[in-house]
C-alpha cells in the first residue's frame, strides 16, 4: 500500500526481508517512508493507539484510531495493559480491529496460548465487541459505520478470518506466517488463484 500511496518505489517489494532492503520482517519508523511507529516487537500497536486517541481528546480533535491487531499478537501484556487504559479513559474514538484466523506464526492459538472466551475478555476489559466473519466487506462497512459501537467504550470488531483465504497453499497454513520466498509451483498456484494468466 505504501509503495502504491507513492511513499517507495514498487521496486523495493522485490528485496522484501532481503538483508539490505528497507523492508523487513517488521517495519521500522526512520527505515520505511510512511510508517510512523516500529511495529516488532509485536504488541506495541495497541499502546500507541491508545495515545493518539487520547491526544485527539485532549486536542478536542474529531478522529477516530483504528488499531489492526493479530490473534497471536494480543497474546503480548502490552495489549492488555492498553485495553485497560482505553477503558478507563473511555476511548470510544479508538477502534481495535482483531484479525482472528487462530494461527501463529508456530502453530494454532489454541495451541500456543488460548485464547478463548476471547470476545468476553474484550468485554471484561471495558470494550463494546462486535464480531463478524472478517472477509465479508458489506459486513466491515456496516459495523465500522457504527462506531463507537456503545457511547464513552472503546470498541473491540473480533474478525473471523482464514489465514491466507483465496490462496490454497496459503490458506490455514502456519508455514506461510514468514514466507518470503517462493517456488515456481507456489507461484503458479497463486497465479491461477487470482486469475492472472
């Protein structure tokens, strides 16, 4: 999206996580034109989302923070602590968006660090939660044209997904969670999936 946006060329997509490309595993403020906050260690998103919606508070600015989050990456106490602070502050211009395929980068969550009820710990923490099956676009819409979702609470959409949806070697394959490099069969099959033949 950056590249597209005109931030970098479309070129340094070919050197991604290459040892000398800007693009790394993570991104890195200073390091990619247009990020604006280091994103690894995982976890930290939610803290500076929490920030920016209260700065625009206390601005008296009418914005609201959208925060995209991974399953596996709410397993972080940073998350947490934040989800508590939103609450108390009652953000309801923050909006955390979970993407919830239920794998990590080795292995299921359930596996890894369960994490179910997870929409009654959202809730517990002081979020207004809406969940919905996070591929369907009508869905998002409508929910993200209902936030705040409850007046003075953050609001939590829990968004079922398939990890790599569309893509059948991709898809539900944990294996895929750091690829970077791929083979001409992969290649192909991506291909045929996207209908670029």
């Amino acid at each position: 999206m950056l590249a597209d946006r005109g931030f970098f060329p479309l070129s340094e997509l070919d050197g991604f996580c290459g040892s000398d490309s800007i693009l790394g595993g993570h991104p890195e403020y200073g390091m990619v034109p247009g990020v604006e906050a280091s994103t690894g260690a995982l976890g930290h998103g939610l803290s500076i989302g929490v920030g920016l919606a209260l700065a625009a508070r206390m601005r008296e600015r009418n914005y609201r923070t959208f925060v995209l989050l991974g399953d596996g990456e709410i397993n972080e106490g940073s998350v947490w602590e934040a989800a508590m602070g939103a609450a108390k502050h009652g953000l309801d211009n923050l909006v955390a968006m979970i993407d919830y395929n239920k794998l990590q980068s080795y292995g299921p969550t359930d596996y890894v660090l369960p994490l179910e009820p997870l929409a009654d710990k959202w809730r517990s923490f002081g979020f207004a939660v809406q969940e919905l099956n996070g591929h369907d676009v009508g869905a998002l819409r409508t929910v993200l044209k209902q936030v705040p979702a409850v007046p003075g609470k953050p609001t939590a959409i829990i968004c079922h997904t398939v990890k790599g949806k569309g893509l059948p070697p991709a898809e539900s394959n944990a294996d895929w969670h750091h690829k970077n490099k791929l083979s001409d069969s992969e290649l192909d099959a991506i291909r045929v999936a996207v209908g670029d033949f």
